[in-house]
C-alpha cells in the first residue's frame, strides 16, 4: 500500500543535503580495492595536558571499579557494568587515538565525571540512574568476549517506577556513523531523545558493536541488549518492536525477517535490505560472487525470508526522493511474490530523512498495532529460512536441512484433529501447537502419526516418524560458516611453538595480530586470547576455540587433527583426494570442536570480512564458507586472507562434499 502525503516543498533542501552526506560515508569512491580508506579514521593528536587529565581521571574511576568489584554487595556487582561503560568508552579512545574531533576531549571529562559519579553512589548502595526517566545510558558484559557494551534507553515521564504496569518498548537502530565510538554514542544518548519517543514507550537504542548494521556481534548485542532491559525494566513482551532508519533500517529489516515471532511491529527506514542489488545501485559496483559467497548472501538478504512476515505486520518508510528506497521498493517485490502486500509510507519531496508528517502516520499505525500486540499462538504459521541459525517460528522449529544455503520451508496448519505439515529440504522439525484437539500430524501427505511429548519429528529414509536427528549433523547453533564462531563466546589460541613451515607461521602471526586489531576496530571487543597450554576443561566447556598455528606450533590443533575432515602434516594439507604443499599454504575452517562437539574450533580465522567491506554496510557479510585452502605466497589484501586456492561447506554432516 503506497501512502503519498501533502507536497511540502520546504523539506527538499534538507532531503538533498542529507543524501549529499551519505554520499560522503560510502559510494562509487569506495569500490577500489587499493584505496581503501581507515574506518573508523585514525583521530586527532591529544595534548599532552589533556592525555595527562584524562590518564588521571580514569585511573581514579578504576580505584573505584576496583573497590566495586570487591565489594560483597550484590546491588554493586549487578550495576557495575552501568559504571565501566565510562571507564571503557574513554580509555579507549584514548588508547586508539579515536577522538575525532577536539570537543570530544571535553566530552570524555564529563563522563568520567559521570562514571566517578555514579561509582560514588554505587559504592554508598544507591542507583538514582536506575529510577531515572527521559534519557540514560546503561551497560551489560557480552557473552561472546566478555567486554561491557552500552546502550542507550529514554524511559517515558508516565513510567511508574513503583507501579506493576508493563510497558511496550521500541528498539531503534541507528544510523551509519563511521566516528560513533563509544564516547560520541554515550554522549548523544545521554542528551538526546532521538528521532522517536512514542507515548508511554520505552525506546530502546542498542549500540550495535558500532556501524556493522547490527550483523553478526552487532547482532548479538542487540539480542543482548533487550536482555538487559528486560530485566532492569517492566516490558511487556508483546508489545516489542523493531525500528530503525538509514543502516538503522536495514538492521530493521533483518531483525524483522529473522525474529519475526518476537516483535508485534516492524518498522525500517531506507537503508538496504539485501546485498546484491543494493550495492549495484546504490554503490555502482561491479560483483564478481564465488559461487559461495553468493549462496552466503542468504544469510542477510531480507527478501528471500519475506514469507515470515505474514504474521507480522510492517510498515517500511522511505523518501521518495532518496535513492535507498531500493530497500523497500525490492521488498515490495518479494511480497508480492508471496502472494502479499507491503504497506509503504513514502514521504514526498524527501530525500534520506523522515518526513514529519509520515512520522505521524507511522507512530499512528504502530500505537494501533500495539493495542493488539503479539499473537504468541497463532493456529497457522510458516517459515523460510536458508539456515539453521534462523529456525523458529512460534510453536514451529527446523531442527535438520537437507541441504544448507538452500530455501527451507515448512508450513503447518490444524484441520481438524490433525495438523497439516508441508516441508521444503527440511529433514527434522519440531511442533507444539497449542490447539489441545490435535493429536495427529500429517507431514507431506504422508500417513497420520500420533504427536509424541516433544513434538519432534525427522525424515528416515524419505518417511517422516517421531524422534530427532542423530549422530554429528549441522544442527541449530551448530552449523557453520566461519563467522558464526564470533556470535557467541569464543577465544584465540595461540599457538606456543612455531609452525612447520616458516611462510606458514609468518602468515598465521600476522592474521593472528589483524584479526585481534580488528575484533577491537570494527567489532568493539577484547579478544580473549590464551595459550594452546593454558586452555582448560572449562574453556573447551564453555566457548568456541579458535586454534592458530598447524599441528607443530599448536599443541591443542595437534590433539584434534585425525579427527577433523582437512587433514594437515608437515608436508601437505589434505581435502579428500586434492593435497596442498603444507610448505605455502593453511587451511581456514570451522567443524564441531572433537573435544566437545557442542561448540565450534575454528582454524586460523576470525570473522571474515575486511577492510573494504566496512566501506559499505551491506558488504558486511560472510565471505568464507566452512572451510578454505589459502595460499599465503600471496599477500592478504583488505578483502582476502591470501589467494582462496579451494573453499567450500561441509555437507549436513559435517562431511567434505565430493567434488
């Protein structure tokens, strides 16, 4: 449904002027591989009088963290993260020379004043930050490497601190801002509303590891983030929605698509929504794919998943003057494909920028969606995904594919006592309907069966029975590419000894050095870094493994190689029949770690784009798949580890695939 509003001349300057600066952040100028600029830019000189008051000031606030972290009082340890956010956005700049401008020194005072301040009161056993309406910033410790994130909340004037009453809250992803560290998110949440504040709504504002347009770790955080705010504040979870404009809006799109089940609204923004047409529009560039990195586009190419917003409704946004409409004019398509209709707010005579009368039309549609809110149990639902990393939908979950990278579908339906399933190359899947009266399931007009506890269901030999997959299988959380490593906990291994090969261990250090520079630069975290000696049961418990080195330089990659599908000697590195001098090449790969197959070792990699793709956020995608040869007599480039001799997927059980 096209909404056209009023003509208002008066918004085309502001339209315009807001594409030129997009323009400025990426475009034609960015697609050459040899001139590829810093993001973020290296920042400006500090003086000496300054580093020296602000070396001071955080080693006053970390006497006080300190004093925090010994104290017995549970209040203490579970706001400490409110406190370190300060302390870490500020030293980090510091440390990375990432003040980008002079202001930002005198902002980094201020908030150590505010982290001092609030360590103060912590430290007296008080919180007033935490009963605080309007805007405020706060903090939690990621899972993945176990450093303090922020985030951003405005809490409405009506929400009664002391009441029982639930609150509807909004997610906001912000825009692409190639300086937005850690001080300049901190400093505008802490004194800007923003470009949304519904009525008596809580509006969340997740950092997103900065400007990956909450893919990958920025994905996580966001999880994360609601995790927090769930548990600090009274949200009703089903009035939760997804909103964002710009990048913002192509986060939107894909936290749409992926968790569509979590949220009774969508609302994105411009921004992209898929990777091949956007970038070909939008950044004029000419792509070449692999066969595999085309099938990994899936992973974040929002209209293949447009079947799961049937439940979900929508409502897209864009300037109609502003040439990233692309993202929901492609959307549009592909529910049309699906037999549906996008309702579309188009905002005349505007460029990249909320016309203000569509933003009342908006926030108009979404208080009216809210009143109803999320149905947690609907009778009909289906679901599309290309992998297992995206398998639930309601009371419907894909436990097994047939094939990875390849659509998945499945429908189910109660017609009277039974329910109905239709499934695409899925080969396990679980329902628990809520309707008491279905006792039977009907898989691909196959033969009733009854429905057993679990609800759990798998393809044996082309006949669908009750029970789950078994055996080591690509399963939920388990099923690869490399960069799923890096959206939950994992550490660096490295190596003690030298490798075999003096090209090889030259190669394996200085990945290990950029992936550690760039873990901090691009996804804002501390690798965990241990020794292949240091590791314990407790670390191949609890995180995946990330092994650097061959099997002479890593004790712990010498403990697992005849176990893993790419073997690897002094003299060669083997995938099936094909064998690579071990001399000038390593293998990259990700396969169930043996030692404890719930979790991930990953050889010689960290997530696997580069530097050109920080250029444009909807480059930011996987770019290898489950394993790769390199031939490191060929210098890494800001897109490539070395020249990718062979790459490919393990098949959905962990097998090399014949070629």
């Amino acid at each position: 449904m096209l909404i056209r509003l009023g003509q208002m001349r008066w918004v085309i300057g502001v339209g315009l002027l807001a594409m030129a600066q997009v323009a400025l952040a990426d475009g034609p100028a960015d697609n050459s591989l040899d001139q590829v600029r810093r993001v973020p830019k290296l920042g400006i000189d500090v003086a000496e009088a300054d580093r020296q008051e602000l070396t001071t000031g955080l080693q006053a606030l970390q006497s006080k963290i300190d004093q925090l972290r010994a104290s017995a009082s549970p209040l203490s340890k579970s706001l400490l993260p409110d406190v370190l956010i300060f302390h870490r956005a500020v030293d980090q700049a510091l440390r990375f020379q990432e003040f980008f401008d002079p202001k930002e020194i005198g902002v980094a005072k201020m908030l150590l004043q505010q982290g001092q301040q609030r360590a103060d009161q912590l430290l007296a056993g008080n919180a007033p930050w935490t009963r605080q309406a309007g805007v405020v910033v706060r903090g939690y410790v990621s899972k993945i490497d176990q450093t303090v994130q922020p985030y951003g909340l405005v809490i409405p004037a009506t929400y009664n601190f002391e009441g029982t009453e639930k609150h509807r809250l909004d997610f906001w992803f912000h825009g692409r801002g190639e300086v937005l560290s850690e001080v300049n998110f901190l400093n505008d949440r802490s004194k800007n509303v923003g470009q949304i504040s519904p009525d008596q709504t809580i509006v969340l504002h997740p950092y997103g590891r900065y400007c990956n347009a909450n893919k990958l770790a920025g994905e996580i955080d966001s999880l994360e983030a609601i995790d927090a705010v769930t548990h600090q504040y009274r949200i009703d979870p089903d009035r939760v929605a997804v909103r964002g404009f710009s990048m913002g809006g192509a986060a939107c799109w894909q936290f749409a698509v992926h968790y569509p089940d979590r949220w009774f609204a969508a609302n994105p923004g411009a921004g992209f929504s898929e990777t091949p047409d956007f970038l070909k529009v939008f950044q004029k560039e000419t792509l070449e794919p692999t066969p595999y990195e085309r099938k990994l586009w899936h992973m974040y190419d929002c209209p293949d998943y447009a079947a799961n917003l049937a439940m979900l409704p929508t409502i897209a946004y864009s300037g109609d003057m502003d040439i990233q409409k692309q993202a929901a004019d492609i959307m549009a398509t592909a529910f049309e494909r699906e037999g549906m209709k996008l309702l579309h707010i188009i905002g005349p005579m505007t460029g990249h920028k909320i016309h203000p009368d569509s933003l009342k039309e908006i926030e108009a549609k979404l208080a009216e969606w809210a009143v109803k809110g999320r149905d947690r149990t609907p009778a009909k639902v289906q679901l599309v995904t290309f992998t297992l990393k995206y398998n639930s939908m309601h009371w419907l979950t894909i436990d097994g594919m047939k094939e990875h990278w390849e659509e998945a579908r499945a429908v189910a339906e109660p017609i009277g006592d039974e329910l109905i399933v239709t499934t695409r190359n899925i080969s396990a899947l679980t329902v628990r309907p809520p309707k008491d009266r279905v006792r039977k399931v009907r898989i691909d007009a196959g033969a009733p069966l009854e429905l057993p506890a679990d609800g759990a269901f798998v393809l044996d030999a082309n006949k669908w029975k009750p029970g789950r997959p078994s055996g080591l299988r690509k399963k939920p959380g388990l099923q690869g590419p490399v960069d799923d490593a890096f959206m939950d906990a994992f550490i660096f291994v490295k190596p003690s000894a030298a490798c075999h090969s003096e090209a090889v261990d030259k190669w394996v250090q200085a990945e290990f050095d950029h992936a550690v520079t760039h873990w901090r630069r691009q996804m804002r975290g501390d690798a965990i870094v241990k020794l292949d000696t240091e590791i314990t049961a407790e670390d191949i418990a609890q995180a995946n493994l990330v092994l650097w080195g061959d099997t002479q330089a890593n004790s712990l990659l010498a403990k697992i190689a005849d176990k893993l599908p790419i073997r690897w000697s002094a003299q060669a590195i083997s995938v099936g029949d094909r064998q690579y001098d071990a001399a000038h090449h390593a293998p990259i790969a990700i396969y169930p770690n043996p030692l404890n197959p719930e979790k991930y070792v990953v050889l010689n990699s960290s997530f696997t784009y580069r530097e050109y793709d920080y250029l444009n956020n909807a480059r930011q995608i996987p770019k290898l798949p489950d394993w790769a040869v390199i031939d490191v007599r060929v210098p890494p480039n800001s897109r490539l580890p070395g020249k990718v001799v062979e790459a490919d997927f393990f098949d959905e059980r962990w097998n090399l695939k014949p070629r």
